[in-house]
C-alpha cells in the first residue's frame, strides 16, 4: 500500500503539489490531468525520485525520505522516452545491468536474461545495439529490466506517447498482464478505462478519485 499523508511539494516557492492525501492499493491506478498539473511530479514521490516538501509518503511501512533506496528496490519506475533507460550497448548486456549491480552470479544472471528477454520477445535481439532497437522494443526492455528487479510496484510516466500504434497497443497489454501492482500516467483515455481507479489532478491537486467510467466523464469536462 501506498500511502500520501498531507502531501506538498514546491520548487523554489511555486506550489507543484498541494496537500495530497491518497491511499493506493489497487492493482492498476491510473493518473490523468492537464500538463503542468502535477502528475509526473506525484508519480517521482512514490519511488524518491523527488521528496516532499511537506507531509509523508510511504511505501508499506517504508518512509520514503528516510528509505530512498529500499524504495526504489520496492518501486520500480519506466520513464516516458525509454532512451532514458538505456545504459549499456547491447540488448542482453542492459538488460542484465541492474542484475550485475545486484550482485548476482554470472550463471544466474544469464539464465534470468533469457528468460524474461524471450517472454518479452526480445532474445533473438540480444547481441543487438540496444539503441538500434523499435520505440516498442525500447520500450520493452526498459519494461523487462525493471521487471527483472522484482519491485512490488511499478510506475509509469505515459509509456505509450512517443509510440505509433502497433507499438503502443503492445505496451499497454504488456501493463495489463503484469503481476505488479502499476500506477500509470496517461493521456490515453481508452487504455486507462480498464483500470481499477483513476485520479484526475489539476494545478496540484486531486479534483477526482474514483472508478474510471466516472473519473474519465469529469476529466473530459473539466478540459471543456
């Protein structure tokens, strides 16, 4: 469970985020909102990317100011441009890169490569330039290296926008299939219709929290 107790976050006295308090527990949350509304800024809260400025977030029983790197092995985050994530040359050498660090034996390491690069149908691109890869590949592998990590949650910051539509329908059933927990910023009103719960943030602030049929309905007013 993911909790936001009386939250505020402000940089250099601009209020981003105001006194959010949220408790999120179910398996797919969707966030939606105008740009500059605070979303991507949440989303950084949640695994201590950013901290708050005021008030409390936590993750279980984890305080994420004073537990920033058990956070982040507990949430995992994909950025929205996967090229952010790419850190290494070849397809199987990024993939195995946070396992290394992990310090997880050669044998092992390789095993777990194959195994979820072949899941995600990436194997037969291995020993590929990472960066020569699809928006879509791209896009799951990032997914695929953060899976590999074992994180209770997973956060996304709009995965599908820089993607065509082959690419992107790929993604999102990719999301809908996780066995974690995923929390998803998006613009995608047909993908997030799906979900268990929306949160509709304007100027730093929750305007709505509730089923998607009605959180979606008062977003498309609110942009009218």
């Amino acid at each position: 469970m993911i909790e936001f107790k009386e939250v505020s976050l402000s940089f250099d006295n601009n209020p981003i985020l105001k006194e959010i308090n949220l408790t999120l527990s179910e398996s797919r949350i969707g966030i939606i909102g105008c740009n500059g509304g605070g979303k991507s800024s949440m989303i950084r809260l949640i695994n201590a990317l950013l901290l708050p400025t005021s008030g409390e977030v936590w993750v279980d029983d984890l305080l994420t100011k004073k537990n920033k790197k058990q956070v982040r092995q507990q949430v995992g985050f994909v950025f929205q441009n996967p090229d952010n994530q790419i850190v290494m040359p070849t397809v199987a050498e990024d993939f195995a890169f946070g396992l290394k660090n992990q310090g997880m034996d050669k044998s092992t390491r390789f095993a777990t490569t194959e195994l979820i690069l072949k899941r995600y149908g990436l194997w037969e691109f291995r020993d590929h330039p990472a960066y020569l890869l699809s928006g879509g590949q791209k896009q799951l592998l990032a997914i695929a290296g953060v899976i590999a990590m074992q994180p209770k949650y997973i956060i996304f910051d709009e995965p599908t926008t820089l993607l065509d539509l082959r690419n992107k329908r790929l993604i999102e059933k990719t999301i809908q299939t996780l066995e974690q927990s995923a929390i998803v910023v998006s613009h995608d009103l047909q993908f997030l219709a799906h979900f268990d719960r929306i949160i509709v943030l304007d100027e730093g602030q929750v305007k709505y929290d509730g089923k998607p049929k009605e959180a979606l309905a008062f977003y498309e007013a609110l942009m009218t």
